[in-house]
C-alpha cells in the first residue's frame, strides 16, 4: 500500500490536502485500459477528438470557479492563475483550429516513374505527460492537449507540490466520456513518475536538470522518446541603444511575474557601462513599487514561494552572493509571512559569475544586474552558462537582432522578454541542458507524437522487379 502525501499550503504553510498515488499494479492496469481506449479515439477522427475537447472546454467554463479557487490554493497567487486558466483554454482553440492542417496526410509521385509515394502518420498510443508545480494547469496540458488530437491517450503525473487543480479538472473531464478514457490524471511523487515511465509509449517531462537526466536514462533504457523542457538561467543584454524606459519594464515584468518561478524567468541581467547606473536605479525604484500579495491574494503583485525548498535555494543563493561582494539595493530577505514564504523583488549589482546567482537556476524574483564594456563581452557573458533556454536584447532592432543570433539559446525576445509564454507559433528547440527533443511551439508540436510512416506504390504492370532487368 502506498503512502498517503500530504500536500503545504503555499500561503499559510499549512498540510491541509492529501493526496493518494497508486500502487505501481494499479497504474499499470490504468494504463492498460487508457492504451486500449485510444484505439476508440483514433478511430473517432479529428472532428470527434476536436468535439470532444471542446465539450470539456465548456465543461471547464462551467466550473472555472472551483478550478480558480484550486489552483489558488496550490499556487497562492490569483492573477497568474487568472491568466492560466485563459492560456489553457485558449491553447484548446488554437490547437483544434491548426490540427485540421497540420495533419493532412499527402500522396507524391517520386524520383522513380513508376513508384507513388503515400505518406501518413501515426499516432504514440499512450504518451507520459511528467509536469511541474510553478504552472501546474498550464504545463500539465501544454503536451497533452496537441497529443491528444494527434489521437493519443495521455496519463498525466502532475507535481505532488500543486495537484489540487486535478479534481475539478477530472469533474468536468467526466462530463465527457469519449475524452475520460484516453486522459487521466494520476497524482503522486517521483517513484509514481517513474512507474509512469515504465508503461508509456513517449514521454512528455517539465522540470529540473537532475530530475530531466533520469527521466531521459529511464526513456532510453525502454527506447521510447522522451521530450524534455528544463531548467533556464535567462539573460537580458541591454545595449546602449536600448530603450531604458521599455527595457526596464520589460526585464522587471521578466523576472517577477508568477514571483519569478518560470523557467523562462529573466535571471541575470547585463547592461553597457554607459548606461549601468542609470539603469540599476530606475530598475530599483520600479521594484519597490510592487506589493507582497499578503493578507490577501489581491493586496499586491507577487504571490508566495509555491514549494517550500526553494526558498532555501533563494536564499542561499543570496547569502553566497553577498558573502562574495555583492551589493543588495531592495528585496533580498525571505520573509515567513502567515506561514508562507515570500520575497520581495530584490535588485543586486557588483555580481560576478562565481555565484551561484549568476550560474544555478534561482527561480525567484532576483534580479542580479552586471555591467559590460563590449558587445563580444556582453554575448560570451550571456553564453557563459550550462543553460539555453531562452534570452532577450535590448537595443535597436538591427543590433538586438545582430546580438540575438550570437547567443546559444532557443527563444530570443527582441525589445521585449519572455515573449515565447505569449506567443507559440515559433519553433524552438532548448540548448545545452536546457532540454532534449522536440519544439513544444509551433507545428513541431503536434507532429513530434506521430510516427511517420511511407507507402510506397508501384503504378506500372512490370511483373518482375526493375532491378531484375538487366536493361533498366
């Protein structure tokens, strides 16, 4: 039998919800049962998967409240969540409006005159979808939702941190049976990650580096594809071109929002000596103004510290800075308030790249900010880093872009950062230890859970094979 978790209330550092995974048997039988489903569902075609998740989308609609209080209570924060909900919902129209193209299957004559060429596709039976707790609705179905119309069943193993948003979530997945047997949501830790891995045909992970390397180890030892979006330790290069008041802006929204816990989070910020002092200040002052969301959800801007040990990683990445020099000029304590764990906005100068606030993925609203002298500088500063992610330029557009095509990294925001959590029509690919495989943007990210597979036609009455005729 497996033990029960208990699950923290991120805002009042309470375990007020439990949660219960199942025991490997069960699981595989679980998947068992949603592997021999999906045959129904492919057979259901496009338009019925597309029907489908659009009667659970309004299924959702009808219980947003209930999902909203949910996800507050894993997350702490109300507007992300707002914003959450939206993306996710919105993520189910674009993908049942672009599927219809993107698979359309295509017959060719060939190079050879006599052989057509029939090429279709076909879908991983049963895809293993492994999500984190900082976006915990959104990234549990930012896989599923493009899988499952390529006719796929999915098991998704949200994080044991934030699995709250799964019961009203599974409430409104129920009033559509069709969709109920090829989705399922199992909740559990790592070892239920890891049973999960055992019984999928791909596998979908969203996590950290450490985390990634075993689930790929495991993916391969069972030669099964596993796609993986981790960690970042995204840089902002600010030139002297720049505009300061956009740029300022753009870096604090980069690095804060959802309390800086997304990978795509701005993590350490390079500006032209010319323009440095004037930059940190303005930078400064703009942080100061942002409100702790506490009493209540809607007091301020930043909401809590979701799981409990990373406030230990905030601080000690703070506390190792300081002790090597660096200057804090707002933020920069964790504070327990009611139980939670909360930092404010926190703006740092004379830092270097032998902290670990420069290198290691800090996931918080830290804002370390570095000058440089050359543009080269800037670029070997920014490409200085085991992580490839994302990054963002400032300047005008023809140096941004100049600067943009130097750096190792898969998404680079001009005169904005990260826009790739707004905009998904861009293939992009992680770099480094930033992930493994497939785009999760753009047309890339429905055909990854295809196989392709070729038919090949011969149109002539030649009895014999070509090759047999001496005279071919």
């Amino acid at each position: 039998m497996t033990k029960p978790i208990e699950v923290r209330n991120p805002r009042t550092g309470k375990f007020d919800y439990v949660i219960i995974p199942p025991p490997p048997r069960l699981l595989a039988q679980q998947c068992k049962r949603t592997r021999r489903a999906q045959v129904r569902w492919q057979q259901l075609g496009l338009e019925g998967r597309i029907e489908a998740l659009q009667q659970w989308k309004q299924a959702i609609l009808s219980g947003r409240d209930r999902l909203t209080e949910a996800l507050v209570n894993d997350t702490g924060r109300l507007s992300t969540s707002v914003l959450e909900i939206d993306s996710f919902l919105s993520s189910i129209d674009r993908w049942c409006k672009l599927a219809p193209e993107l698979l359309q299957e295509s017959a060719k004559n060939t190079a050879i005159p006599f052989i057509a060429l029939q090429q279709t596709s076909v879908p991983y039976p049963l895809v293993g979808v492994i999500s984190p707790w900082n976006f915990p609705l959104l990234l549990s179905n930012i896989d599923s939702i493009p899988a499952l119309l390529a006719g796929c069943a999915v098991i998704v193993k949200p994080s044991e941190i934030a699995p709250r948003f799964v019961a009203p979530l599974t409430t409104a997945l129920n009033a559509v049976p069709k969709l109920r047997d090829v989705l399922t949501f199992v909740e559990g830790a790592g070892e239920t990650g890891s049973a999960l891995i055992e019984n999928v045909d791909l596998v979908c992970f969203t996590g950290s580096v450490a985390t990634g390397r075993k689930v790929a180890e495991a993916a391969a030892k069972r030669f099964i594809p596993a796609f993986l979006e981790l960690g970042g330790k995204d840089p902002a290069i600010v030139l002297e071109s720049a505009n300061l008041e956009l740029a300022i802006s753009a870096i604090l929204w980069g690095s804060v929002v959802n309390t800086g816990q997304s990978c795509l989070s701005i993590e350490r910020i390079y500006v032209a000596e010319s323009i440095f002092e004037k930059f940190y200040h303005q930078l400064v002052a703009k942080a100061y103004r942002l409100e702790l969301a506490y009493p209540t959800v809607e007091s301020g801007e930043i909401g809590p510290i979701i799981a409990e040990r990373q406030a230990a990683i905030i601080s000690d990445h703070l506390l190792d800075a300081v002790e090597k020099g660096a200057v804090i000029h707002c933020g920069g304590v964790i504070e327990d308030l009611g139980g939670g764990w909360w930092c404010r906005p926190t703006v740092l100068t004379q830092v270097n790249h032998s902290m670990k606030v420069m290198t290691e993925e800090t996931f918080g609203p830290i804002m370390p900010v570095m000058p440089f002298s050359t543009v080269e500088e800037a670029v070997s500063l920014a490409n200085d880093s085991i992580y490839g992610l994302s990054a963002a330029v400032f300047a005008s557009e023809a140096e941004a872009l100049k600067v943009a095509h130097q750096i190792d990294a898969g998404a680079i925001s001009i005169n904005d950062a990260a826009l790739t959590a707004l905009m998904h029509e861009g293939e992009k690919n992680a770099f480094k230890f930033s992930g493994l495989g497939g785009s999760r943007m753009g047309a890339a990210a429905l055909k990854r859970f295809m196989r392709k597979k070729a038919i090949l036609i011969k149109t002539n009455a030649i009895n014999d094979p070509w090759w047999f005729d001496s005279e071919a």
